[in-house]
C-alpha cells in the first residue's frame, strides 16, 4: 500500500537548504543575499562551505526558517537564476 508522505508543518525555524555551485570567490555572498530577502532573520553563521576535492565546485549548506511552499519555491527559483548555481536541494 502506497501511503502520501507527510505534509511539512510550517513554519520550520530549521528546514535545511544545500547549493551545488561552481567554485567562485563571490558566491557565498551572493547566495547569503539572496536567501536573507527570502528569510530576513536568516543567520549567515549557519553556512557550511564545502569544497569539491578539485576545487572547482562546492556545497553551501545552510539552515532557513521556511514559512511555506511559496517562500521556498521563490528561494529556489531565485538562486537557480545565479549562473554559477548548478542545484537547488
């Protein structure tokens, strides 16, 4: 039996959020921008910088406190738009 998963109470003061990118000394700045105007109270001492082990991509993680679906889809759409971004999990 095929059961639907469980719908996502908001608000969630802790909904994680990962950007796969190209390796760019700018892009934490520029990705911090964009995700304060989707969570004003957003902490940028939640950002987590990993390095691929070439150097030339990297994995943001960050933690956000998602009001609802339109938020993070607009955060989403939002950071897709960076041409460095390769993925939005």
């Amino acid at each position: 039996q095929v059961t639907d998963a469980p719908k996502l109470e908001f608000p969630q003061p802790h909904y994680p959020i990962r950007v796969i990118a190209d390796h760019h000394e700018q892009l934490r700045d520029q990705v911090v921008e964009v995700v304060k105007r989707h969570d004003p109270e957003f902490s940028e001492e939640t950002v987590e910088l990993v390095h691929s082990r070439q150097g030339a991509y990297c994995s943001l993680r960050m933690v956000i406190c998602a009001t609802g679906e339109p938020q993070l889809q607009a955060l989403h759409n939002e950071l897709r738009l960076n041409p460095l971004v390769k993925m939005v999990l």
